[in-house]
C-alpha cells in the first residue's frame, strides 16, 4: 500500500519550547523520501497512514512514501533486502529482529544514529531507558515501540481484606508469602513453563542490589555467579521453598499464571508492565504494581526499581543507501514521536518519550497506577537494563531461559544454575 503526498513548509514546533527550521530544498526541488513498515500490526498501520497526513506541516517540499509489507517476518526481511539491493532503494525501514539489524549494520548497509539523533534533541525527549548501544557501541534504530518492564503486580483488594502489608523489603515479602499460604491464597503466580518469567523474577531482585548489573553482565564486568546476581538466585530459592508459588510453576505459561491472578486467586503476579493495564481491568482496578521488594536490607528506605527497557537494535533504520540521510533521521524521529502520541492519548501505554516534556493530551481516564510507573522510568538509576530484551542472541536466550525453568522445576541448585548461565553466556 502507498500514500503520497506534498507536505507544505511551517517551523518545527519542539516541545522544549525552541523553534527549528528545516530548509527547503532548492528552489523547485521536490525531495522524495521511501519508509518501509512491515503490515503485522493494523493499528500502528493505520496510525502511521494517518502520520503522512499530519507531517505535511512539518516537512516542506517533500513527498513522503509509505509502504506496507505484508506477510511475515522472513517476508519482509526478504522483501527489504531485495529493496536496499535496488535502483530506488528505501529511505527509513523498520526492524523488529535484532539479528535482522545485525546482518544489516555488519555489512555497513544501515547508518548509526546516535550523533545525528543528538543533533536534533531527540535524546532530551525520550527516557534513559530508550537509549540502548549496541555490541559495537553504536545506535542504529530509532526506537518506536513502546518499552516493556518487569514487575511484580498485587491484587490491592487480597491485601486489604486481609489485613496484609504490601511488601518494601524482602523480609517482608516472606512475611506476606507466609500470611497468604495460612489464608489457602496463592501468594506469588508465576509463568515458569519458558524459564523466562522466572529469569526476569532472579534478575528484578538483583536489579535492586545494583541497577546496572544486568549491563556489567552484558559488557563482560560481571557474572552471574557473582554476589549480585547470587544473593537474588538464594532469595528466590527461600521463595520456592516456602511454597511461594502455584503448585508445579515450571508447567504454567505466563498466560495461565496471569489467569491465576485475575480469578483473585492469587495475590501476586510475576509479569511485564504490558499486563497491567490488563490486571487493572480484569480486577476493577483493584491492581497495583509492586516494585520489586529491596533484598539490600541496610538501606534505610527501598528504592523502586525496576528491570527491561527498549529493545536493542530495534526501530526504525536509515540505510546508507538514502541520499537524504539527516531529513531521513528527522521524519523517523517525527514517526516515532507521532506512534507514541498515539499510544498514550488512546492506549495509556507506556511510551518511551518523557511525556513530561510532550505536549500531549492525557488520556481521559488516566491510570495512576500506570502514572506512577511512568515517573520511575524517567529516571534514570531506576531501570535496570533487561538481559533479555534482544541485548543477547537468541541461543543464549534460549538457553538461559532452559536453565532458568529447570531451576524452578528444583532440578538445579543455586551454583549449578549460575554456573549454567555463566557458560552460556560467554
């Protein structure tokens, strides 16, 4: 499917209050620019069909094409190799495969961005979080999906009639497990069937002992034998044995743990930020995030934080191809302003832009809950980095994600488990 249309010249308007000009092509010079969006998601389609309409103010003397890719993920990656090869090739594209991305960057076919996105403010508008290197240092997409976070969400009301602390500390989170397993409530649900969730569980424990670890372990300054990463390894070991968990958790996927939880059958659930929006509507808004309760009891009060991020290598793309490659950069920056727009004036999603610099509407029905997450994500020492979030191939991935559900299921111990995990890593 093609759009095209001639956008007409106005200033910038950028939400730190300065003004921008972009200038116009030569006299009678009509530039074209070529952005190719794989078809997998109707409503990002349709929100970026209606982008080539609303960026006619913002882009003068072009012509702006957007293309839909249908079919799957090989598909497209087939369809834009094919496209860069060509006499016309493509201006922007997008990635959502980092091995995808890799093939591109490591056949220098695609431009890192980290000074050109600099260069227009666009890392004074995003959080911390979105703003991911990858291996060779480099940034090549500019993130438009919204990032995803680990947490642990509670059911406000089990807590409440049963007159049970939320928890800020790990002790008092063994406190809580003991309550509800004496009340027959399943205190913590939890998808182990992958390994995945229980991986993310380990490291948002240890993500409260350092925020960076999950970087040092990535840049080769740290292992997870390590004291960080083994101190949250024991921690939820003590869960396990004290029966924290749905009976058999290795058996459960992510879907059937969080059913668990919405029937208020249990009064904690291990899971991503994308879920809660979901938890607040299936329980009549009687759901509220728990950042993960503080193993570093000397602190003298928890620090919430928590653990994922915007995927690596993940975005829209500029090939090195484009013989336009600064106005490239600005309209895929003006496309990923606009989704996000998108998303928190009619999703309430969690965006990757610091919405306290955006001159968006607020969604009519504000959730505070997703409010208050949001205020923690902009800062920067409250998120630690996500091991898994495309930061690492997906054999290693793989295999993390096997040991990590073999650990549940009790049959690796804490060193053999860390052991594991350090062998496949390196």
């Amino acid at each position: 499917m093609v759009i095209s249309l001639l956008v007409l010249p106005i200033l910038i308007s950028c939400t730190n209050g300065q003004k921008q000009v972009i200038l116009p092509a030569e006299k009678n010079e009509i530039l074209t620019l070529e952005c190719v969006i794989p078809y997998d998601d109707e409503e990002k389609a349709q929100t970026l069909k209606d982008f080539v309409e609303s960026v006619q103010p913002i882009f003068p003397d072009f012509k702006v094409h957007m293309s839909f890719v249908k079919g799957d993920n090989n598909a497209y990656n087939t369809k834009i190799k094919v496209m860069m090869y060509s006499d016309n090739p493509p201006d922007i594209i997008y990635s959502g495969d980092e091995n995808f991305t890799e093939g591109l960057y490591s056949s220098d076919r695609i431009l890192p961005l980290e000074e050109p996105l600099s260069d227009i403010g666009f890392w004074d508008l995003v959080i911390p979080s979105a703003k991911v290197s990858s291996d060779t240092g480099h940034i090549y997409a500019v993130p438009i999906d919204t990032a995803r976070y680990n947490v642990m969400l509670i059911n406000t009301a089990l807590f409440s009639e049963n007159n049970v602390k939320v928890p800020e500390n790990f002790e008092e989170l063994i406190n809580a497990v003991r309550e509800f397993k004496e009340l027959g409530i399943t205190p913590i649900a939890i998808g182990g069937k992958n390994g995945m969730s229980v991986y993310n569980l380990i490291e948002s424990f240890a993500g409260t002992l350092d925020h960076e670890i999950t970087g040092k372990i990535i840049d080769g300054k740290e292992d997870f034998s390590g004291k960080t990463f083994r101190q949250a390894a024991q921690s939820v070991n003590e869960l396990m044995s004290l029966g924290a968990f749905q009976e058999k958790p290795g058996t459960f996927s992510d879907a059937e743990a969080g059913d668990i939880f919405y029937l208020s059958e249990a009064a904690m659930y291990c899971t991503s930020s994308e879920n809660l929006k979901m938890a607040i509507n299936q329980l009549n808004g009687k759901a509220a995030v728990l950042f993960y309760p503080d193993l570093d009891d000397s602190k003298s009060s928890p620090k919430e934080i928590v653990s994922g991020g915007t995927k690596s290598d993940c975005g829209l793309l500029i090939p090195s191809s484009t013989k336009h490659p600064s106005e490239a950069v600005k309209l895929a920056a003006e496309m990923s302003k606009y989704y996000n727009k998108h998303l928190y004036e009619n999703v309430e999603a969690i965006t990757i832009f610091n919405v306290a610099n955006m001159e968006w509407t607020p969604p009519q029905t504000p959730e505070q809950t997703i409010n208050e997450l949001m205020l923690i994500i902009r800062q920067k020492d409250h998120v630690n980095r996500g091991l898994c979030e495309y930061n690492i191939s997906a054999d290693k991935k793989k295999s993390i994600e096997e040991a990590s559900a073999a650990f549940i299921a009790g049959l690796l111990s804490v060193d053999d488990y860390l052991k594991g995990m350090d062998i496949n890593l390196h």
